[in-house]
C-alpha cells in the first residue's frame, strides 16, 4: 500500500526519516528521485540529531481571526490621525 504525503508528513521524524531511506526504486526511477531522496534523509537526520524528533505530528491549522471593520471610523477621522 502506497503512503500519501500527507500521511508520511505526519509520522514520527525517525519513522520517516526510515521510510526515506528504506524506500526501494528501479535503476532509473533511484537516479532521478536520488538528490531530492539525499536531501530528504539529511534534513531529517539533522531534525533528529538536534532532537526535534519527540514531535509527532504538525500542529493543526490556526484559523485567522475574523477581522471586523471598525465602524466608529470613518475615512476622514483616520486620515487625519
């Protein structure tokens, strides 16, 4: 079963960062993906080694507060403020 993105993205580091180095290619399939695959592995690696890896998912999405027009000003007053 192929993992999505999204799905990979939330894993442990270290669970990840296994997966991308586990991950098994044909000959040209492995040349292309092999610097992206690289870069991949060593950030992930860096994460971890610094100890970022005791998080375990991404933070939910904040939703931006409502932004609500003040009424009481009108263009005139806040021009010349």
């Amino acid at each position: 079963m192929a993992n999505t993105l999204h799905e990979v993205s939330a894993w442990p580091l270290t669970k990840t960062h296994q997966f991308f180095e586990t991950l098994d290619f044909g000959r040209q399939q492995k040349q292309i993906a092999e610097k992206i695959l690289k870069e991949i592995t060593e950030r992930l690696g860096f994460l971890i080694n610094v100890g970022l890896d005791y998080r375990i998912s991404p933070a939910p999405p904040k939703p931006f507060p409502a932004v609500k027009p003040n009424a009481s000003a009108s263009p005139a007053k806040s021009a010349a403020a």
